[in-house]
C-alpha cells in the first residue's frame, strides 16, 4: 500500500523472489490503491487496465526494451547495447517492414494454417504415447522453433544454435534484478545471429527460395539496409520464439490446474482460439512493457515529467476486477476479453497473428487428442519476471 511517510503510491518490488511464483496476488493491492505504483527508480508502474490501454495507444510515448541508465551502467558498448537500443521493427527500411507485415499478417498465417495444424500434430505424438512429458523442452520449445524456422527459411542444422542465442538474448533483456545475464554470452550472441542471418540473406541473392529471407533478400539492397534487415530478423527471432513456446507453456499449466476448463475445451476444440486468449489474459507471457515519456504526462491525477519511464503492467491490466469477471479463474471461453497481452497502436504485437496460429493448432490438437492433463511433478518458474514461464512443466497427458 500507499507509503505514508511520504504520501508515495505502494513500490512494487521487481526483485522479491516471490513474484516468480505469485505475483498476480501482489498486483491486488497495487490496483487498488490506484493506477500508477513505483516501479525501479526512475520509472512508474501503470496498473490498471483503463490507463494501461490508453498509453499503450499513446504515438508520443516512445518504446524501448531496456532503460538507458541499464546500457551506461552495465552493458558499456558492443553489439548487444547496440541491437537492443535500435531494435524496433517499424524503423526498418520501408519495403522490409512492408514485406515482414505481409509475410506476419492474419491472412499469411491463416493460409498457412494446415502446416503449423501438422507440425503441432507430430509434435504431440510421441508425447501422448509416452502418457507424459516436460512441456518446455519436449514440446513448446521445439515446435516453435520449427515452425517459426520454416517461415523465415533458416536451415535445420542452424536451429538449434540459433535458439540458444536467443535464450541468452531474452535472459539479458529480462528487466528482473534476479534474472541472469552475462554481457560476454549476450553479445557473442548477438554476433553469431547476425551471421547466420546475413550469410542466409546472401544466400538467397545466389538461390531464393519460398520463404521469408528470399523476399527480404530481394527488397533489402545496399550494405546498410542489408544490415538493418539482418538485425530485423534478429528482432522477430527475440520477440517471438521464447514468447510463443511460454504461450503454449503456461497455457497448458493453466489447464493442468483447472482441469474442469480442459474438458470445457474438450468438448469444443474448434473454439481453441479463445482458449488461447484467455491463456493469454491469465499469465501472460510478457508482463511489462517500457515506455519513455517525451512531454509531461497526467495518470490518475498525478503528472509525470519528460524523462521518466513509464512500465506498463500488462499482466496487472489483465487481472482488472473493473475489466474482468472473477479474473483470477481461468474461462476458456470468456467474451468479451480485451487483454492487453500484444501491446497496441502503433507498437502493437508485429508476431501476433503468427503466435495465435501456433498457438491455436497446439491446443486444438490437444484437446482432439488428449482427454486429460495433469501434473507430473513439481514445476519451475523460470528465474525472470517479466519473460513468465517454466523451465521445467511436468504433465502427465492420457490418450483419448
């Protein structure tokens, strides 16, 4: 609650350990005292769903991924402090944005709907012949890897290095105190992507093919362009495949924990798509979003100055008692649901469309083919706050 010493809202404590593994019961309070809480120093919280919403929609307030203070003090120059200060796909060059917004859109990952259907089918099999499985690694992980792969056209034999870059990217760039990070393992991984990215980019200048990276490749002329493209890709790569494997993750965790909401989607398999959105309000797999105040700025009738950072409380939003009914149940087939989890306006989600279709056919699947989901043991919750998953989801899953 409110410190009343000094009159302040109530800090919310991004480094208590226990939010890794109740943080939605912490959000209570912050909503009710009002809309803005203190973040870290420097940065207000935003809570509530109504302001959330709104500054989400706000083209002057500009977004960003890490603090600067965060690059002067303990990043220093090199190639990740570079990548995510410049990392935002609508400062691309026009005909790659152009291209990648075809390529992501709703239509493009409906027409490719029967693929990410199969993919998601074989990756089921051997789990549900096996009774059980470790969601994360045995099936978030490696189907979404392969299908997002598929898209771009990155090669089999690079999958697996590429995807463990990334994990070292998205722990670096976890605003958590208690996540873990090394700025020698994040900036070997911000160089090695960029080279496979920009030799598969070439590639395609001597061979295209139909994927992604050929059409990038044919609109993406001249060195600097062909670099800016190349850090592009290397953004897509960070905001969509951990984010979409703890989608599927903590989607089926949800599940396993309300398992009279698994045999509603049971009974309903083609209406997985609102499953997905529920899972998406009830923990999302990003809980906050940065934004930086350019001009003064009045939440709740207090005005923020130019300079300071706004985090947007996604996760927060999305448990709104004035937004949603009983928010702390999961209704996998709650009407209306306007989660906030994608963002909005101009800074909405560019992946969204893509990580729904995954997504959808994941569940879908599931619920055609499993008739139940269980625990199989103790979970663990990844060591990030705002990158919300498992690293360890043990579930057992009985054949229908």
């Amino acid at each position: 609650m409110a410190d009343t010493r000094t009159g302040l809202p109530p800090r919310f404590d991004t480094a208590d350990p226990d939010l890794l593994h109740d943080v939605y019961s912490q959000y209570v309070g912050l909503r009710e005292y009002g809309p803005l809480c203190r973040f870290v120093p420097g940065a207000w919280g935003v809570t509530r769903h109504a302001e959330v919403s709104r500054l989400l929609r706000r083209p002057e307030l500009v977004k960003f991924f890490l603090p600067q203070a965060f690059f002067q003090d303990a990043v220093g120059s090199g190639p990740v402090a570079d990548f995510f200060q410049q990392m935002d796909i609508g400062r691309s060059d026009p005909g790659v944005r152009e291209t990648l917004a075809h390529e992501f859109s709703a239509a493009s990952s409906r027409r490719r709907i029967e693929e990410i259907q199969a993919a998601a089918a074989a990756a089921l099999e051997p789990v549900l012949e096996a009774g059980s499985a470790e969601v994360v690694t045995e099936l978030a992980r490696p189907l979404v890897l392969d299908v997002f792969c598929d898209v771009l056209g990155l090669p089999s034999a690079v999958r697996s290095a590429v995807a463990g870059w990334v994990s070292s990217l998205v722990n670096f760039g976890d605003i958590s105190p208690t996540a873990t990070r090394s700025v020698d393992e994040a900036n070997v991984a911000v160089r090695q992507l960029r080279e496979v990215v920009s030799a598969e980019l070439a590639a395609r200048d001597r061979s295209p093919r139909d994927d992604v990276l050929s059409r990038l490749a044919a609109v993406a002329t001249g060195n600097d362009v062909r670099r800016r493209c190349a850090d592009t890709v290397l953004a897509l790569l960070y905001a969509g495949l951990e984010t979409t494997a703890n989608l599927i993750a903590t989607g089926i965790a949800a599940l396993a924990d309300f398992p009279d909401q698994y045999a509603v989607l049971r009974a309903a398999p083609h209406d997985a798509h609102l499953a997905v959105e529920e899972f998406l309000r009830y923990d999302p797999p990003i809980q906050v979003t940065l934004r930086s105040v350019q001009a003064p700025i009045e939440i709740g009738g207090q005005v923020i100055r130019a300079g300071r950072t706004l985090a947007l409380m996604l996760g927060c939003a999305n448990r709104d008692e004035r937004v949603f009914a009983e928010p702390a149940r999961l209704d996998v087939r709650r009407r209306p649901n306007p989660h906030v989890s994608f963002g909005g306006g101009s800074f909405y989600c560019f992946g969204a469309a893509h990580a729904r279709s995954n997504a959808t056919a994941v569940f879908a699947e599931l619920a055609r083919r499993c008739a139940s989901i269980g625990p199989a043991g103790e979970p663990e919750r990844t060591a990030q706050f705002n990158f919300r998953s498992y690293t360890r989801l043990p579930v057992s899953l009985r054949p229908a």
